[in-house]
C-alpha cells in the first residue's frame, strides 16, 4: 500500500531526462518547433464552431470578453506547466509531474486519464476531418459514398446505414507515419500546417474588419435574458452569467497547448525552451480568438448565427455580408481540415510521449517504451495507438467520443496547478528555468477555475469518466502495481548535470 501513494525521485527523473543514445528520445526541438506544436494543438476547428455557438447561445457581442476570460483560466495552468516543464523536462507531461508530487496512484490515474484528452480526442478529430474533406473532394465533383465515411451506427433520413469511416482511418495512419519517420519532420509538417491555417484566419480579419456593423456589437454586453437552444437546452444569455458561461464553452477551443510538455525530452534546450512554447503559443492564440471573435460577431447578427448551422456559421456570414468574396468561404474550410491535420498530429504526438514515460516506469508494457533505432521515436507506441485511435474513429460515432475530451484534460490541469505548489513546500531547491509569479494564488486560481468548469460539464461526462477511471484500476492492479520499477535504482546521471543552483 506504501507504493500506491510513493513519490518518483527527482534525481531519478533527471537522470532519465539526460540519457543518450539509441533507447533515448532524439532532442531537435527549438522554441519555434514548441511554439507552432502549441499552436497547432490549439487552432481546430473549434475556433470556427465554438465561436458561433458562443455567440448564438450565451454571450452575443460579448464573447471577446468570454475568450479572454478562458484565455486567463488557460494561462494559470499555462504558467504552473511552463514552471514544471524548465524543472523536469521529462516526456509525460501531468502524468510525470504527478509522479513527482502526488505519487504512483495519482500518476496512474492522471497519465489513464490522459487517454480521454490525446487519443480519443485524436479519433473525435478524425472523423470530422472526413467530413471536411469530402466537402473539398465536392468541389471538384468527387464523394466517397456514405457507407465508407460513416460507422455502422450512423444512418442518413434515407436509412441507408455506414459501414467504417475510410477517410478517419486513412489520416490517422498518414500522421502516424509520419510521426514515427521522426519528430523534427512532423514539426516541419506541423509548421506549414500552422502557417497555412493562421494566414486564412488573418486573412479573415483583415477583409472582414472592413465589413462590421457597429450596430451588432451595442451593447457589447447584452441585457440579462434566456435564450432556448433548438434541441431544447435553456442557457442564460447576456450579462455576466453569459460571459461565464460562453467561457465555459470557447475554453474548449484552448485545449492543446499542454500537449507541448509531452515533447519536453525532445526539446534542445527544454529550460528556457518549453516555457516559451506553452506560453507563446497560449499568447498567440487568445490574441488571434480576441480578433476573430471581434470581427465575426461584428459582421453577422446574433440571430444569423443562430439561424445558420454551427458549422456553416463562418461561411454563412462571408456569405451574405461580405459580398465578391465567396473564395474566402473555401478556404475558412481549407483551413478547418489542416487545422484538423496539426491537431490530430500534435495529440497523437502527446499520447505516445505519456506512454513512452509510463512504460519506463514499468506501468505499462515495455512495448510502449521500445525507440526505433535509426528515427529514435517511440515507434511501436505510435502503432499501437493507430490501432486503438483507428478503430474508434471507424466504428464510433463523433457524438460519444467528443463528449469524453474536455473532462480528462481540466483533470490534468487541476492536478499540474496542485503539483507545482506541492513541489515549491518540498523542494524548494530545485533549479527552475522558469518560476510561476505568487505561485500559490495562481495555483489555487487555476484548480478553482478548472474545478468550476469540470462542474459545468454535468453529471454524465461524470459517470463516463468514473466509468474509464474503474477500467484504469483494473489495468493498474492486475499489471502496473506488479510491474512497477518506483523501487529501481536511478540510472546513473551524466556529468554536468545538476539537480540544484
């Protein structure tokens, strides 16, 4: 029982960090590479939907005010895993943190978790991606039929029921290559991917500053009302409440940055390096979703996003307000789908860096641990979760994958925020490249901020997540428990390295 709650050694996590050779992660990440990986696991398509909905159901012109309250929220877990990333620069992100602080139960739990955030998030992903590149093969008079983009649990008014998501499983196993070819090719995939998307938004702004209505955005903050969505969900709408709760919903659209802290035994410099990722890619991206929002909502009414489809909302207003620009109707959907691409990218990257450090520690299978000897990535973890990634996005329907994203990765949050504040008590001597401002406040901002969003998500995101977390126990008890290597001496730590000033 001692073991369950049994804290990892420092020592021992920075003598791993340093390893060299074939059975070690490659370092060839730069601050740039970081950055556009956060960016990249930032800018979905959430961006385009939540947006919409935001505005449509709670806020109207005030869901500016709303993505920068998110951004904040995002920006106190942001800082506490900028802090642990310049100490511990370790692949596994909260789930080695965790390890750190809190101890193996804990770490167990959070690193199962996180399969909740990368790969099934990776699999929510795929799916709409299929979606999106139908509509581009539509263009030029192309369609892979129904049957071979839907699972077998979906069915169009005409009955006509799917039989796997072809397209899904198809980019799933491109990236996956790729990842496994190297990471520095998939950050210089990532990084044209980031360019191309960031420019169409940009290029949105741009047009569309010229088009707003300042009719639309007075007042800013609308009059305290309900509004009733069409599936019969009531929300408040306007005022505090709205912002709060528009909040809430656009915080989504943030998820991602964290996944740079996977990469952190990859990163050439990781002390001063990993901070400037995470927390320049959390800047960049509430400064471009402050723009966008403020343009979008400026341009089309409240009542027009709330006629159009969530996802046609962007295009709908470029539509009927922006007239002589149709072409930038297709290429807000261009830059959807490489959205898509960088996401399911950089989480599929996340997810088999958590394992990578799972299986060191002996919780999982070594297989998840074994480098490939020439690419030095973590190649059969990455076709492994091909396999689990691509079955979902075959055969699951988006609807029950999506809804188990957000509560995974709010968990992590909390616990990184914790974990900071529990290592400033302990260790206190430790070299930090990177040091949270009035640490506790902030720590204790983000757990309640996160805290407040988990309650807003209800209580059956709850059952699914206790459901998981049973399965997790299973796993733990009936192999990691037994397998676990807390006990093995540290491997012997490279000259030069320090674990204090």
């Amino acid at each position: 029982m001692a073991n369950l709650f049994a804290t990892k050694p420092v020592d021992k996590l920075m003598a791993e960090a340093a390893e060299v050779g074939e059975h070690s992660l490659k370092r060839s990440l730069g601050p740039v590479n970081l950055t556009a990986l956060g960016i990249g696991g930032i800018i979905g398509a959430g961006l385009f939907v939540r947006t919409a909905a935001a505005i449509a159901d709670r806020a109207g012109p005030s869901v500016v005010l709303a993505f920068i309250v998110a951004g904040i929220g995002c920006a106190f877990a942001g800082l506490c895993y900028a802090e642990f990333a310049s100490m511990i620069p370790v692949a596994g992100s909260a789930y080695t943190y965790s390890y750190a602080t809190m101890g193996e139960l804990v770490a167990w739990i959070i690193g199962w978790d996180l399969i909740l955030e990368y790969a099934v998030a990776a699999s929510t992903v795929a799916i709409a991606w299929s979606e999106y590149a139908n509509r581009v093969l539509d263009w030029f008079g192309l369609k892979i039929p129904y049957q071979w983009t839907h699972s077998p649990f979906e069915h169009d008014p005409t009955g006509l029921h799917g039989m796997m998501n072809v397209p899904a499983v198809v980019i799933l196993l491109l990236l996956t290559l790729l990842l496994i070819r190297g990471t520095k090719e998939s950050a210089f995939v990532n990084g044209l991917i980031v360019v191309l998307k960031v420019s169409i938004v940009l290029l949105f702004i741009g047009i569309g500053w010229a088009f707003i209505n300042p009719v639309n955005h007075t007042p800013l903050i609308p009059e305290v009302t309900t509004y009733t969505t069409p599936q019969g969900i009531t929300h408040p709408y306007g005022g505090i409440m709205g912002i709060l709760g528009a909040a809430g919903v656009v915080f989504f659209a943030y998820i991602g940055f964290d996944a740079v802290s996977t990469a952190a035994q990859e990163a050439r410099n990781p002390k001063r390096d990993m901070p400037i990722g995470i927390l320049g890619s959390l800047v960049f991206c509430t400064i471009l979703y402050v723009l966008f929002s403020w343009v979008l909502s400026g341009v089309a009414t409240v009542q027009d996003f709330r006629e159009a489809g969530r996802e046609a909302s962007v295009a709908f207003a470029i539509s009927k307000y922006m007239h002589g620009y149709e072409w930038l109707s297709k290429l807000v959907t261009v830059a959807i789908l490489a959205g898509f691409s960088s996401v399911i990218l950089v989480m599929l990257l996340g997810q088999s860096r958590v394992f990578f450090s799972m299986s060191k520690d002996g919780l999982v299978p070594k297989v998840f641990s074994d480098v490939h000897p020439r690419f030095r990535t973590p190649y059969k973890s990455n076709m492994l979760f091909f396999v689990f990634t691509g079955l979902l996005a075959a055969f699951v329907p988006a609807d029950v994958t999506g809804e188990m994203t957000s509560i995974g990765t709010l968990f992590a949050f909390m616990l990184v925020c914790a974990g900071v504040w529990i290592m400033r008590v302990k260790r206190p001597d430790l070299e930090r490249g990177f040091r949270v401002p009035a640490a506790p406040v902030v720590s204790i901002l983000g757990i309640g901020v996160c805290g407040a969003m988990i309650y807003g998500l209800g209580w059956t995101n709850w059952m699914r997540l206790i459901v998981w977390l049973l399965i997790g126990f299973i796993f733990y008890f009936s192999y990691g428990k037994n397998h676990s290597r807390i006990n093995a001496p540290p491997p012997e730590m490279p000259e030069g390295i320090s674990l204090s000033k």
